[in-house]
C-alpha cells in the first residue's frame, strides 16, 4: 500500500498483523522490557518492517532504537521513518545522499476523537475542512489532516532536530490528486542550500486506514557533484 505514495528512491515494507518470527536485538529489547504486550508487539513487528525495508537496500539488519523525542535511530548515511496503528506497522527508508528525509504516518480512517481537531488545527484547517467536499474514497478528512501533521513532523525532525508544533505547519489536501500541501509558519530547513518553506505530501486510503508519506529528495545536481546519480538502488 505504501509504495503507491513512496517515490522509487525510498524501499518500504508494511505489516497488517503481528510477526511471531521477528527477534528483537538486545538493544531494542532493552527498550520494551516492561511494556505492555500491545506496545511491545507493535514495536517488534515495526522493527521487523525497519529490517525488511534496509535489507531492500542491500543493508543487513541492525538495532533501531528511540532516539532523542523517539525518532529511530538509523545507520549512518540512512534516513528513515516507522509508524504503527491498530492492525497496520510500516517503516521506509532511503540512502541520505537521495533522499534528505522521509516521514511516515498511518491511523486509522475514522473521525477524530472530540477535542482532538480543535488541539491540532489551526482556523484555516479548519475552515477547510468545513467546505471540504466528500470523497468517493471515504477518507475521515480530519484524521487525514492529523496523519499529515504526523508526517510533516516526523519530515521535519531529523533535518532540525527541533520540535514544531501542530500550529507551526498548514495542512492544504488537494481531494483530486491525492496529495497534500504543508505551508511551514516558521523558519523551515536549509536543505542542499535552499531553505524548504513547506512539505509536499502524498496519501492513500485503503483496508481501513489512512497513511501519509512525505519525501524531500536530495537536489539532483548535488547528486551529480557527489557521485549519487545513478537511480538504481544500492
């Protein structure tokens, strides 16, 4: 389902039920050792996506512990990105010289909880999703609009490495193509020498769930400088 709203760059892999056959390194047991046995099924089979997806990049399966505010920690030189939801785990992953980041987001396709959209949206979201038209999809617009504000956060974390707030980013979803627009209100990243001033965004709905994924690729000419222009996976 993902890699219908992933670009060829980044490899994927996605779960919709638990994997018994998934071992966890001690590392990353040491970090479920007192959860409870939903968190610690859902983090196991979120690992196993994460080794799936690197093992599509020719990498061998490695730790991928919470970092700093529970980002994974990937290896050197990859960036990636792991979500999980009841009955739905995914990861994807990419070389950093092809892709600068990747964020990843599942939920389930249903309203939001009462009082959820009034903590994440800003008044122009929420004007939007007040004039927003029906879908012959069936996607829930406002958890479309929550899961897009995951994914602008997990896209937006590694290249700052700063926290960003509901507020700080403007959810626009174009219904016709299937993607969506992210305006950030505070100063963005500078990315391969340019200073990114929002997020573009793709979505799928199927199976129950909705998922957002948002890529920045790597600038093609510092591509060539570097010698990462060949398109084929490594």
């Amino acid at each position: 389902m993902i890699e219908e709203i992933l670009p060829p760059e980044v490899a994927s892999a996605e779960a919709f039920d638990d994997r018994a056959e998934v071992v966890l390194f001690p590392e990353e047991e040491a970090v479920v050792a007192r959860s409870v046995d939903k968190r610690r099924r859902e983090f196991t089979t979120a690992r196993g996506c994460a080794r799936r997806a690197l093992a599509a990049l020719g990498l061998p399966p490695v730790p991928i512990v919470p970092g700093e505010r529970g980002a994974p920690g990937w290896p050197s030189g990859i960036v990636g990105t792991i979500t999980h939801c009841d009955g739905y785990r995914a990861s994807a992953v990419a070389l950093e010289r092809k892709v600068r980041t990747v964020g990843l987001d599942a939920e389930p396709n249903g309203p939001l909880p009462d009082g959820v959209l009034e903590a994440v949206a800003t008044p122009a979201e929420i004007d939007w999703l007040n004039g927003a038209p029906p879908d012959p999809s069936g996607v829930c617009w406002d958890r479309l609009l929550f899961s897009a504000k995951e994914s602008v956060y997990k896209a937006w974390f590694p290249l700052t490495r700063r926290w960003l707030d509901f507020e700080e980013a403007v959810v626009t979803p174009d219904p016709d193509a299937g993607t969506f627009d992210a305006r950030l209100c505070v100063p963005g990243p500078v990315v391969d020498g340019r200073r990114l001033t929002g997020f573009t965004g793709r979505w799928v709905v199927r199976h129950g769930l909705v998922v957002t994924a948002i890529t920045v690729l790597a600038d093609p000419a510092v591509r060539r400088l570097s010698g990462s222009s060949d398109p084929s996976r490594t």
